[in-house]
C-alpha cells in the first residue's frame, strides 16, 4: 500500500466506517464501508470491527481511528456513546495488537476539524478557527494558525440557562423536542455567542447533520463571526482520521 494511502476509520454511537484515503488530497480512493456499532460498544469489541473493516479492503499498514472520546498519548480518557470500560484503555497499544497494523486513535471531532481545516473552509485561514460538529451531542476542534489545540470538548460548556451546550442545542435536542428550525437556530446563535464571546474566533465551521439545513436556520445566526457550512460533509471524520496517522510518523 503506499505510505499516501491511509485507512482512516470514524466510530461512531450508532455506526462505524471506514475507507482507504489519498491523505495528499484528501479523497477516498474507495467506497466506505460500514457496519454497525456492536453492543456493548467495549474497546475489543470496537477493535474487532476495525479489524474487519480493514480485512474488508484487504489493508494492510497503518489505521488512525477518530474516536468519541477525549483522548491522550493513545489513552481513553471519557466514554459518553461507548461502554464505560473504554476509560484508560491504551487504545493505540489495544488496537494495534487486535487488528495487527499500527493503529493511531484521535478525538474524532478533532480528526474532522483537520480534514475540514486541511481541505475546506478552514484551509489557509490564519488566527482562530473552530469547527463545530452538530449532532446526537455536540463535538468541536480549535485551531490556532492551523495547529489543533486537542480536545477541547467545547459541547460540554455551561450555558446561560445552566444547561450543558449539548443539551440545549445539539441536532438530537432538536429533533425531541420537536422544534422548528429557527427556534433551534435562535438557540444555537446563543451558543456561538457564547464561543465569540471567549475566544473571538476568525471563523466558525459548522458540521454534523444540521451543516446540510443552514438555509434553514442561517436567518437566525447574528453573530459577528463568519460561519459555514462544512465542506467534506460524512467523509470529514474518515479523511481527517487518516490524516492524523500521516503526520503522527
């Protein structure tokens, strides 16, 4: 395989996928393959689906796998859509030895923000960019001059209302409590508001599900910053994934 095509990995709650990708372009270079997220959704059980995924391309070489959770040096430090037997697991080590490539794991919020900042909207762009991925929660990637600074979790922040972000804005919120999409957009300007007010960003990515619907609910965006739409849309996590194991040799 050559050393420019990567198998990048994105797991998800409900679904994981994978495909090999060009990490010079950005592109898949096949179809992505998907299977579902097993149940419990424990470290072995997750390795042997990336494991089967690789076998499905018939890959052999290196895996960066995005990955929910927030982590550091390899190791699995939260466990929010995953079984909490993930917490401290030395996912590299463990994943690596299950499916017999070296494996590189990543926040998976942070492995889109680098496709998306490496190939869409935030490529060349100076200062503070932070993407934002909307959906069951809310994920989020800072970057600094185009350095990630890791994990920022940024869907977790205490609101006004002293509700979580996630909770109050977060695409699956939308869909509970049935609300239009300018009510839910009035309530994720108060979240943007929220983030201009602490970092003073030079742009806002918006990802997940709800970048597809901005015509929706752009009337009801007021702050300051630009914000768009992602660019790389469902492939951001599986090219970012590939990417982050590129530049971690």
């Amino acid at each position: 395989m050559s050393s420019n095509k990567i198998l990048g990995i994105d797991v998800g709650g409900s679904g994981i996928k994978g495909a090999v990708v060009d990490v010079e372009t950005g592109k898949l270079t096949v179809e992505r393959h998907r299977i579902a997220t097993p149940h419990p959704a424990t470290p072995e059980n997750i390795a042997n689906i990336i494991k089967k995924i690789a076998g499905h391309f018939d890959y052999e070489g290196k895996i960066g796998v995005g990955y929910p959770a927030v982590i550091k040096n390899g190791i699995i430090k939260t466990a929010t859509n995953i079984d909490k037997s993930n917490i401290e697991i030395d996912a590299n080590e463990l994943f690596s030895k299950i499916t017999g490539n070296e494996v590189c794991v990543i926040n998976d919020a942070d492995a889109a923000g680098i496709a998306e900042n490496s190939f869409g909207h935030g490529k060349n762009v100076g200062g503070t960019v932070l993407f934002i991925t909307v959906g069951t929660g809310i994920g989020s990637a800072l970057f600094v001059n185009g350095k990630l600074v890791p994990n920022t979790e940024f869907g977790h922040l205490f609101m006004h209302n002293g509700m979580i972000a996630e909770k109050y804005t977060s695409d699956l919120t939308r869909k509970s409590e049935d609300l239009k999409w300018s009510k839910w957009g009035n309530r994720f300007n108060k979240y943007l508001q929220h983030l201009e007010l602490l970092l003073s960003p030079k742009l806002f990515i918006v990802g997940g599900g709800v970048s597809k619907k901005m015509d929706k609910f752009k009337d009801s965006i007021t702050v300051n910053t630009p914000v768009k739409p992602a660019m790389l849309r469902n492939e951001a996590g599986i090219i970012g994934a590939a990417m982050s194991m590129a530049t971690e040799r």
